[in-house]
C-alpha cells in the first residue's frame, strides 16, 4: 500500500485531542479535525469541572491516600450495580495515573487533587483537576499543544461523514467541509471522537423518555455520528440507555452551580419547599427526579459558609457574578425572595441542619458526612438537565471497535461518547469522572494502539 495521507484521523476535538496529540509524540502523522468551529468553547470537554478519576498517581502519595487500581473497578462496578463492562473499567482505571502524568510531564499541566469532598461512589479521594477547575482551560491548553506539534494538521469545521474499510482494514476518512465539498482521505486509523447523541432529541426520546424533556447542556453536534459510522461497519452498540444527568444547573445562568455546594451540606427543596430525595445518591440520578417536582424546578439551599468553599470553582462564581446566588440573613429572609413558603422551608432547613449535625436521622436517608447549615443562607435555583449520553460503539481495552463477534474492526477507534461508557444503565450508573476517563483515557488508548502499528 502506497504511504497514506495520514496514519490516524481523529474525529472530534474534545478528548479526542488527546489522542491526537499522544500519537503525535509517538510518531505518527495525524489529521484532527472538528465539526465546530467554535468547538473549543462548545463541546463538552469545554464545558466540564476538568475532574479526572486517577488512582496510584504521585499526586495521590504525596497526599498519603491509598488507592488502587482494584478500588477504583470496585467503584465503578458498585456504582453500576455490577453491569458495567469489567474489562472497560479495568482498562479505564488502568490508564488513569499513565494519563494525569502524562498531561503533567509531557503538556506541561500540573494536576491538584481534590481533597476537600469526595463525589458519592469514590472510595478513596482520586479526583485529579487544574486550575480554575474547567474544561476550557484544559482544552485550550492541549489545543494550543496541537496547534504548535508538526505532526497534526488540525482543520476545523471539518466534519466526518463517513469511514471506508476493504473489510479487514480501514482504508479512508470521508470529510466533508460546511459547503458539503467532501474530500477522501487515506489512512489506515479513524478515531471516533464525536461524542454521544445528547443533541439529537429523536435518539435522546428513544433511549432515555425520563429526561428528553429536560434542558440539553452539552455540544451542539453530538449528533450520533460515530454510532451511524460505526454500526454501517458492522461496530456492535452497549448501554445505548446511559447518560450523566445533572441536578445542579443553574435556572437563571444556565451554567453549572456544581455538586460540591451539596456535598458540603447544601439541600435540594422543590417549589414548593419540600426535599424529595436524599441528596447523597448523586447528581445524575437527582436530575429525573427533579424533572418530575412541580414545574421541573428546584432550589439548592446553602449557607455563606459553604458557598466560600465553592468559590474555587469557576463555574459557581459564574453563576453567583451573574445574579444566580440569592443570599439572605434569616430563612424568613430567604423564604420571601425565592417565593418558598416560609414554613415548609424553615421546617425542611432545621430537620435538615438537625440530621447533619447527627442529632437526629434524616428523613429522606442523606448519609453523607456534611455541614449543618447555619445563617447567613444562599440559594441557587436549579433545573434538571442532560449533560451527555454514556452509551456507544463497543470498545475493547485498546478502544479498538468490536463487531458482533467481539473481534476488532481493524483500525476503527472510539473514545468519550462515541464509545460505551463505564457507567452502566439509565443515570444511576455515572459515577463523577467516568466521562472526562473515557474520553481522554480511550483516546489516550487508542494513540498508543495506533502508534505500535507504525512502520519502523
Ligand atoms: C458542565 C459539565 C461538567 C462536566 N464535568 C465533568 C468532570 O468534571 N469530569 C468528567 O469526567 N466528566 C465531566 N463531564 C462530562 C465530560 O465533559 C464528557 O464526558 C467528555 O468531555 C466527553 O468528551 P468527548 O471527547 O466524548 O466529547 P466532546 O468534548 O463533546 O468532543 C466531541 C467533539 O466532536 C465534534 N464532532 C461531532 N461530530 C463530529 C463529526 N462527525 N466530525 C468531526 N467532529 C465532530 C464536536 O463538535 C465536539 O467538538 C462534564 C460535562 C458537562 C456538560
């Protein structure tokens, strides 16, 4: 076979820059390409909390936390109710620490460890982020990487309509630019990077009725593409029903209040000031049931206390400096400027306040550990949404495409939402940082895959 145009293309530029940059170091020549142009600050990648599950790194000893590759599948299998792919999670929970060290020595970011909460689901504090904590920091930063390494040709908006294969080997990349002028490229290696279906409503109605009708907070072209090109070359499909949920967006912001403001203590009433679940089971999974209070709305009630500790995340300050956070000395105070009423909400924060101090049980079953709320409060009002679907093409270990003999379809990749995810059925199974692991961790994978078939 004559040289191709490139050794690997990489379609999508969120995780999937990983990928292209990790095969680049290794030597191959990459083609990455994105079908939005503004992808840097519209895809999910873009917009995530940049938490990457991670056991056995150094961060983690100079910390003194025990963890281990065995405690994180634990998790994650416990989490799923032991329905995700074992062999994905091992893989997954594998490459973590090799991930973080690498984006560490060789990008040149250098990863905090989260030690002030831990997300319900982790056993041991594992959750490695950046600074300002969000994914457009990160993303620009492995973009700008890109941008400077000459083994990637990065074009955007370039979208991947379609992959050809002889059968046993991928042969060309099909891409096409917004005029519809598709142009064929050579190469023996296509990474799927595009994300899930989140943005197409037919497949979201199909595959998860429970929050079709909920706000969509994710990019705009996780259209499927990677589920169309990959079952049109015999790529088999798992957990198509999966996805994280999220219950913590703000209503008047729209942008993430973030889940820390609960685990530190905060509380979750409806509009009409009741709780209705107890918060400790998880943000992705409190998205539906909040979708089915009155009116698909809900207010996170903290206190000063905790909203300073929730400052270091950029997101919150971005809803409290665009007037989400109401803040008042008194629940009276509070009561009157959200419209709750002031009885069912004075009775909800002081039973509350009560079962986090362990004086007495909670009604709802929280189990956590947490801070009992105290004046001067804050609330954020907040509505359900879905961030992304977990469920995709087949992957093994290598994030080689399977077919329904679990044989590889060789040279077909696929990573993030394009891939299967670890995360089980339905939301229950999303335990936080199972998105940004396979993302950037199958890309990772994949570019190693890859770049052990180059020619010497
Ligand atoms: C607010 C928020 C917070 C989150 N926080 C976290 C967190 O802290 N930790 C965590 O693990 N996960 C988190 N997630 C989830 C995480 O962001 C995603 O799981 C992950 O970023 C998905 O990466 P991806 O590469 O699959 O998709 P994306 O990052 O969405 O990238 C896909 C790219 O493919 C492009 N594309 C689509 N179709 C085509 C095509 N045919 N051709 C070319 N390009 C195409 C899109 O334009 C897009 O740029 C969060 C998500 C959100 C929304």
């Amino acid at each position: 076979m004559a040289q191709p145009d490139f050794d690997l293309v990489v379609a999508g530029a969120g995780g999937g820059v990983v990928g292209a940059l990790r095969a680049a170091e290794l030597g191959a020549r990459v083609l990455l390409i994105d079908a939005d142009e503004h992808f840097h600050r519209g895809n999910n990648t873009s917009m995530c909390t940049a938490m990457i599950p991670a056991p056995g790194t150094r961060w983690q000893q100079a910390a003194g936390v025990e963890d281990s590759r065995e405690q994180f599948v634990a998790d994650i299998m416990d989490k799923t109710h032991q329905t995700a792919d074992a062999t994905l999670a091992d893989a997954l929970a594998a490459v973590g620490a090799p991930l973080v060290t690498w984006l560490a020595d060789s990008q040149g970011l250098e990863p905090e460890l989260v030690r002030e909460f831990r997300y319900p689901g982790h056993s041991a504090d594992r959750c490695h982020t950046f600074t300002g904590r969000h994914g457009s920091h990160l993303l620009r930063h492995l973009v700008e990487s890109a941008r400077r390494q000459p083994n990637i040709e990065l074009i955007t908006p370039m979208r991947l309509i379609d992959v050809t294969s002889d059968g046993a080997q991928v042969q060309a990349a099909q891409i096409a630019n917004p005029d519809g002028v598709v142009e064929e490229v050579s190469t023996p290696a296509v990474l799927l990077a595009t994300n899930g279906y989140g943005a197409n409503r037919d497949l979201v109605r199909t595959w998860m009725p429970e929050i079709a009708d909920a706000h969509y907070h994710g990019g705009q072209y996780s259209l499927g593409d990677a589920l169309r090109i990959g079952e049109a070359l015999g790529g088999k499909t798992a957990f198509l029903d999966a996805y994280q949920g999220h219950a913590a967006l703000s209503s008047r912001t729209q942008t993430l209040v973030g889940w820390a403001t609960v685990l530190h203590g905060g509380i979750i009433v409806n509009s009409q000031g009741h709780r209705f679940a107890p918060e400790s089971i998880g943000y992705s999974e409190f998205a539906a049931l909040l979708a089915q209070q009155p009116g698909s709305t809900g207010w996170i009630v903290i206190d000063e206390h905790i909203a300073d500790l929730c400052s270091v995340f950029e997101d919150f300050r971005t809803v409290a400096e665009n007037g989400g956070v109401v803040s008042a000395d008194s629940i009276e105070e509070l009561a009157a400027k959200t419209s709750l009423p002031v009885d069912t909400l004075t009775d909800q924060v002081q039973t509350a306040s009560r079962a986090a101090s362990g004086a007495a049980p909670d009604p709802q079953g929280r189990n956590d550990s947490r801070h009992p709320l105290a004046p001067p409060y804050r609330a954020i009002q907040v509505m359900p949404a879905l961030f992304h679907t977990q469920g995709g093409l087949v992957v093994d270990g290598s994030a080689r495409v399977l077919d329904a003999d679990d044989e590889p379809l060789r040279g077909l990749y696929a990573s993030g939402g394009a891939a299967m995810g670890i995360s089980g059925h339905g939301a229950a199974g999303y335990l936080a940082g199972n998105g940004l692991i396979a993302a950037l961790g199958l890309a990772f994978l994949a570019a190693e895959d890859v770049a052990s078939t180059l020619p010497t």
